[in-house]
C-alpha cells in the first residue's frame, strides 16, 4: 500500500511583502529564462505573486492550497501572449518555494 505525501507547510510569513518581492523576482527570470522573454512575463509575475502575497497575509502556510489558489485565480489571466498558463505558473511558484526551503522537488523528497 503506497503512504501519500505528507503536505508541506511553509513557514509563518514574517514579512509577506518581502516574500513577494524575491518570488516576484524569481519567477520573472524563471519565466524568462524557461522559454523566451516576454513582455507578458513581467504582468504574469506580478499577479501570481498578488495572489501568494495575499494569500499569506491571510495566514496560508500550506503550499498545496497556495498552488491551487493560483491556480484557480490565474485562470482569469490572459496568457493568450504567452507560452505559459495558470498550471506552469502554479507548479513554477512551487518549485522555486521548495527550492528556497532546501526541499528536492525531485521524485517526493
């Protein structure tokens, strides 16, 4: 019988605004680095990053309800300019988070 994966929780936020500035910041150069820079990626970063920093100033520690959050608000976005859409940026988002807590995104662990 497989065990499921346990959530992972991020830290309380001490100061969500700085938060939003360093993902604001990583996710821009993700996105332009993963593809091709666009213009479109500076507006696509900003509003995922409204979305987390809400998010956590409402007390959200729980990365998968952070991941489903964006990805349900993105949905609202126009990518029709981009290469991206709500789930790459969601799973993006997750992946730099669990980067900066020292997490392997890789295989679970």
């Amino acid at each position: 019988m497989t065990e499921p994966i346990p959530p992972i929780t991020l830290p309380p936020s001490e100061n969500p605004q700085l938060e939003g500035e360093w993902l604001q910041q990583s996710l821009l150069r993700w996105l332009d680095t993963e593809f091709l820079p666009e213009t479109v990626n500076r507006k696509i970063a900003q509003r995922a990053t409204q979305i987390f920093v809400r998010q956590r100033m409402e007390g959200e520690n729980d990365l998968g309800s952070l991941v489903i959050a964006i990805v349900t608000e993105m949905q609202a976005f126009d990518f029709s300019k981009s290469f991206y859409g709500e789930f790459a940026i969601a799973n993006a988002v997750s992946d730099l988070l669990l980067e900066s807590l020292g997490i392997d995104r890789c295989c679970g662990q």
